[in-house]
C-alpha cells in the first residue's frame, strides 16, 4: 500500500475521531421516555357525524393538543403524527396517565349559554332551536333550562388558571375574549343582569363537554344592558390548583376538530428509566472488556489494535446517533451494546484470513508484514459487505414496522453496522498499517498474532472432517429439531405480549415482600381472575389483564395494597385491541419481507441455490428460537420481534461468509468435488465462526445478567440465535447448498468456435 493511501486514510480517520469526540462533549443525548420516566400517548382520531378523520384533520387536531399539552405545564413535551389518522404524544416527567388523557383527549366542546330557568330535569341533548336541559346541584331542582349557545369557545383568546385569595374564591379560570366574542359577552351579562336577583335567568352557563362546569350569577354591580366589558370573564367552581389547570388548558386549546381515542399507553418511573441506564451501561462495560480480553488473547498485538478501535467504535457510534437526533430507548441501548458484535466480526475475519495469507508467504511475509494485512483486507471485503447489508436489511425493516422504543433499536442497529465498516474497514486498517511497520515488530513476527494459525485452524487443516459425507444424517437431525420446536408452538401455543393482543400491563413496586400467590389471589378476588400475576425479586408484582380502563387499574392497586402495603407504579403499559392485532400483522409481515429481502440479495450476490440454503437455514434458526420460547412459556412482544429480525441477521452473517469462501474455492477449481470444497470452506472459515460467536457472547451474557426483564428474555432469544446461526451454517446451509448444486449443476462454461482463416482447409 501507497504512502499516500496511508496518509488520506489517516486524514479520514483523524476528521471521524475528531469530530466525534466534539460531539459526544458538546450535544447532551436525546432520551425516550423508557429511560427518563414519563407518559406516551397514542392517540387516533376518529370520523365524527359531520366531520372525516383524515390527515389534514389529524394535523389541525396535533395543534389543538400542542396549545393543551403546553398548557399541563410538562417539559420538553413531543408531539407528532404517525400515519394519517395517529398522534403521538410524549410527556416526560408526567406519572399519571389517566389525568393527561383526560386532560388532552376531550373533545372540549365549551359554550356559554343564558339560562332560562331552573327545571326538574331530566338531562338530555340539545333540543332543535338549540335549547336544552342540563344538570346543576347548585339550581333550586337540580337542573337548569338553557338557551341556545350564544358564544363557543372559538371566541376566547386566552384562558388562565389564577388563585383568587382576595375573595377568597380559590382557583379560578381567567377568559379573555377577542374582538366580536367580547360584545357578545357583554349582550350575554347584559341580558342576565336585568333579571331579579333570585331569578335563574341571573345566571350564565359556561358549559363543557354537555357538563356545565359554571353558571355564576351576575353581581349586583353589573349593568342591565351593557354588562361586563372588557372582554373578560371568570369561571368559579371549586376547582383544585390541578383542575383549574387542567380546565385552562382544554379552554386555550379550543375544540378538536374530530373526536380521538387512546389506542396505546405507556408510562414509566424515573427511577425504572436510571436503573436501566445504569445496567445498559455495566453491560457495555463487562462486554466490551471480555470481548476486548478474548480478542487480544487469540490475536495478540492485531487484537489490542480492533480492542483500541472497539473503544473508537463506540465513540463514533454514540456520536453518530447523537449527531442524528435519534432517542436512545432501552431497545436503543441494547442495539447499540449488541453492535459491538457486529463491528468484532469484521476484525476477525480480516484477522483469520491475514493468517492464512501469512502462512501462503512464508519467509516472504518477514520482510513486510503489512503485505498479507493488505491482501487480507481487500479478499474479505465481499464477505464483509455482504454480511453487513444483511443486517441493514433486518435493521430497515425492524425500522419501518416497529412502533414507540423498539423503532429505535433499528436506528443504533443500523448506525452500529455502519460505524463497524469504517471503524473495521479504515481505522483497524491504519492501526496496523502503523503498528506493523515498526522494527521491533518486523523483528519478533510472533507477537502480531498473524505467525501461527492457531490450535482450531491447524487441526483442522491437518485433517479436514469430511462433514459433507453425512449430508442427509445432518439435514435429518435439523428436521427433527424443527419438529420439536412447531411442537412446542402447537402444544404449548405462544404467550403474545401486550402488543400483540392489546390489554393492560402494570409493573408495581410495594413496600413488603409479597409472593405472587397472595397477589394473584387477591387479584382474582378484586374481580380479574383471568389477569396474569408475576412477581420479580420480593417486591416487584406485574399484573396483566385484557381490560384497559383507569377504573380497573385503580381497583387492582387497591387490591394489591392490601396484601402488600403502599405499592408505587413504576410501568404502565395499554395497548388498544385493534392496534394488537396491526402491530401483530405488522410483525409477521416484516419476518416474511425479512425472508424475502435476504433471498432476493443473496440470489443476486450468489447461485439460487446458495441463497436457497441460506436463507433456509436463517428461517430453521427463527423457527428455533420461537419454539424455544412457546416451550420456556415466554412472552413474544415487540423486543422479541427485534431480537428475530437480528437472528435474522447474524445467522445469514455466517452462512455468507462460508459460502462467499465455498464459491473462492470453486473458482480455483483442482478438480475436487463440490462436497470436498464444502468440507475445506467450513474448516476455514470455522475458527472465524466461533471467535466471532465468543465476541457476542460476552455481550448478550452481560445484558441477560444485568439489563432487566425485558432485555433478559431479548438476550435469551439472541444467545439462542447465535448458537444455533453457527450450527446451522454448517449442518443445514452447507449440506442443503451441496445437496441443491447437486440436483442443479451449474451449466458448464460453452468453449468458442474456433476462427476460420480466409484460404484455409478447415
């Protein structure tokens, strides 16, 4: 390699390095609501009697909950549309949910009516000259008769929650009126100050939602006729500081334009979010130094140089999502960690093949030791390019299905393969350009990790095993694998998540020590013997049940306060019915478009018959994790969708690598059977296959340790996939690729027609 090739590779890894560094000091991350506490709403707006719910009414109801929203008080609130008819609606900070969605989802139909009289009642609508009847405990019969509205709530400009301690009213809201709407107040208190003092007619009712919220009576000191000027009024009522609030904000707001409903619900504690920032964090850490520990061990000076780039990895990643404006989610944080396998794949099939160049040298090698680096380098590049787009492949999709946190783990997924390119692909590469150009390396060759095969790979080069011989004894014990797993699916059946069913899951923390046969039993009696009770550690109770209203919710706490003392929220998650069964469409179309997507690469990069069997042996590995967990009875939710895709992804990440060396072996040609190459492919590429596997392992052990419920069983269904990703790679997608070439040979190459010579005796 050139000196000025070295040099702009310098250039550009210095700029990466550089502008990372100012990044990750300068721009504070985006946290989602998972890791900082607080509530998310979705919201859908629905077709009213006179109105359609399509997108432009879905954007202008977005504004009407924006002037809401920044009326609760919350910082940093989030709001936007996600498809035509969806809201979502991030609140950080805010504990109770029912309180916001009561808050921000009303329809706030708000009028000011001239009261006609008292009445007996009963309720009801809205006659048709717009009279009607409704209740007040403060009317001498219960209820007043209302005129037609003469003022709606279009015409307040502004509305305030004040604390009125000079008359001792308390909480009271403050209205303004624009221009035309105050002369119709003042017409409006005009009209009801003419009346006697004890009449109903004094009053004027300020009506919400068909609730009149109050009907003050006009002061003796209002004019008969005139009324009250200036375009303002107050609303009394009784209202506590968070009501009056509340009752601001639905005021200033205005009208939805169509009506909406609450399809999900997720609320988080702050010191739920901290732990798990906490423990992402220590998995980072114990990962990537066993990972680090593992790659210097086998490698030497080569693994300290990918164990210093790992480090500059996880710089330029971190950036790179700060530097996007992505939300790190707990998923989030699991992709990011779970990256660091990826970009270790890179390095050691860079490494592996180094060896084998070092080793075709011979003495050549002494003289110049970045000679097989480089060759290694640019030979592993197609395998490397493919396995990585595989996984940008599953990222893309998880991406574009996935709803709320897990949409982020797609992003660091993504931007994690990326950085792995550069950081394997160009800093690993100047390192040790650099490194292997000393004297002192040049002198021992031994301490670069590249002088010996080592013990797997000189084993196996010794004697190849002859694998491919029991092709049908192998593909016979993967069927019957795959025959216990869709047992388990049928027998045992699949426990869906919340997500995927809708319904309602609480996490509660209580104050002592409870079993999760008292809590279910106390459960039941409250009225939810069908609810799904666990318990985790002494304290910890998570309850799940098919009803979703705060009633319900609020009877379960109280039932669990009783066997368990003072118990505090700390997750709180409602999915609606009908986005159960989408998000559950959604998941099984992104696994079919997942297959599809990597069968159509594969066929382009490779034979059919190659891409067949990968892509076979990929769909054995997802089968298997699913069956694995129908029989362990755990939960199948959206962070068990992610982890499929990226099974997805690393199993085919193997199956490529020995094929993209099954067909190297095959151009050389030499005659030897396609079962024979097969054999000499797995061997040489086997030792890469399980470093790599140890690289992840390190990572996914650490989060199943410490990341939680929900990233133990994630890190289960990855441990799974990377086990049974190596193991299919050599008995399904080796033995089915021989077995398919067999029954379909590529047709053999057309010699040309030899030129006849003008005057010639052919």
């Amino acid at each position: 390699m050139s000196s000025r090739a070295s040099f702009r590779r310098a250039l550009l890894a210095l700029a990466v390095v550089a502008l990372s560094l100012w990044i990750a000091l300068t721009t504070p991350p985006r946290l989602g609501l998972d890791l900082r506490g607080g509530t998310r709403i979705v919201l859908q707006t629905e077709d009213g009697p006179t109105t359609r719910a399509d997108a432009a009414a879905t954007d202008r109801a977005l504004e009407v909950l924006r002037k809401r929203v920044d009326g609760l008080g919350v910082a940093e609130p989030s709001l936007a549309r996600s498809g035509e008819r969806r809201i979502v609606v991030e609140l950080p900070g805010l504990r109770d949910p029912r309180q916001a969605a009561e808050t921000i989802g009303r329809t706030a139909q708000l009028t000011f009516h001239a009261v006609t009289g008292s009445a007996r009642g009963p309720a009801g609508p809205a006659a048709a000259d717009g009279t009607r009847v409704l209740a007040d405990p403060d009317a001498p019969g219960g209820f007043l008769a209302l005129a037609a509205p003469a003022l709606t709530g279009d015409g307040v400009k502004g509305a305030e929650a004040v604390l009125d301690t000079a008359t001792g009213r308390g909480w009271t809201v403050d209205l303004s009126f624009r221009d035309r709407a105050a002369d119709g107040w003042a017409r409006l208190t005009g009209a009801a100050a003419c009346a006697a003092p004890a009449d109903p007619a004094r009053r004027v009712a300020i009506v919400l939602d068909d609730r009149i919220v109050s009907a003050p009576g006009m002061q003796a000191g209002v004019p008969c006729g005139p009324g009250i000027g200036g375009g303002s009024a107050q609303i009394t009522g009784g209202f506590s500081a968070q009501e009056a609030r509340d009752l601001a904000a639905l005021v200033e707001g205005g009208a939805l334009p169509v009506p909406v409903t609450t399809v999900e619900q997720s609320t988080v504690g702050p010191t739920l979010g901290a732990e798990a920032i906490r423990a992402s964090a220590l998995a980072a850490v114990i990962g990537l130094a066993g990972t680090g520990l593992f790659v210097i061990v086998v490698y030497r000076l080569l693994g300290v140089l990918a164990t210093i780039a790992l480090l500059l990895y996880g710089l330029v990643s971190y950036a790179a999502v700060v530097a996007l404006g992505a939300t790190l989610t707990l998923p989030g944080l699991a992709g990011f960690v779970l990256a660091i396998g990826i970009a270790v794949d890179a390095n050691v099939l860079v490494f592996e093949r180094a060896r084998e160049e070092y080793a075709s040298l011979g003495r050549a090698a002494g003289r110049d030791l970045r000679r097989p680096v480089a060759t290694a380098f640019g030979k592993v590049w197609s395998a490397v390019a493919d396995s990585h787009i595989t996984t940008l492949l599953a990222a893309g999709l998880l991406f574009v299905f996935a709803t709320g946190p897990v949409k982020g783990f797609g992003v660091t997924l993504a931007v994690g393969v990326l950085t792995s390119l550069i950081t394997a692909m160009v800093i690993t590469r100047l390192f040790a350009d650099l490194a292997l150009g000393l004297p002192v390396v040049r002198r021992r060759p031994t301490v670069t990790g590249m002088a010996g095969l080592g013990r797997l790979r000189t084993r196996l080069t010794r004697r190849v095993p002859r694998l491919m011989a029991h092709r049908r004894r192998w593909l016979t014990g993967c069927a019957g694998l795959l025959l216990v797993a869709l047992a388990g699916i049928g027998v045992r059946g699949l426990e869906f998540g919340v997500e995927f069913t809708g319904g309602r899951v609480v996490q509660y923390t209580a104050e002592r020590p409870v079993d999760a046969d008292t809590a279910r039993t106390a459960v039941a009696r409250a009225g939810f013997p069908d609810a799904v009770v666990q318990t985790t550690g002494d304290t910890d109770v998570s309850v799940r049940v098919r009803e979703t209203g705060d009633d319900e919710q609020r009877e379960i706490r109280e039932a669990l306060v009783r066997v368990a003392g003072p118990v505090e929220v700390e997750r709180d998650d409602l999915i609606g019915p009908s986005l159960g069964g989408e998000l559950r469409t959604h998941a099984l179309l992104a696994l079919g478009l997942a297959v599809a997507a990597q069968l159509l690469y594969l066929t382009v990069r490779f034979r059919w018959t190659y891409a067949t069997a990968a892509v076979a042996a990929m769909a054995q590995d997802v089968l298997l994790v699913v069956g694995l967990f129908a029989w362990l009875g755990k939960p199948v939710d959206s962070v068990f969708l992610a982890a499929l895709l990226t099974v997805v992804g690393y199993s085919v990440n193997d199956s490529v690598v020995v094929l993209d060396r099954l067909r190297e072996l095959r151009r050389r040609g030499g005659g030897v059977p396609l079962a024979g190459l097969a054999d000499r492919a797995v061997a040489q590429t086997l030792p890469r296959t399980v470093n790599t596997g140890m690289g992840a392992l390190f990572v996914l052990v650490a989060l199943a340790a410490l990341g939680g419920d929900s990233l133990t069983d994630f890190s289960v269904a990855l441990l799974a996939g990377v086990v049974l990703g190596m193991a299919s790679t050599v008995f399904t997608a080796m033995p089915l690729a021989v077995a398919l070439e067999a029954r379909h040979p590529r047709p053999a190459p057309v010699a040309p027609a030899p030129r006849r010579r003008s005057g010639a005796v052919v």
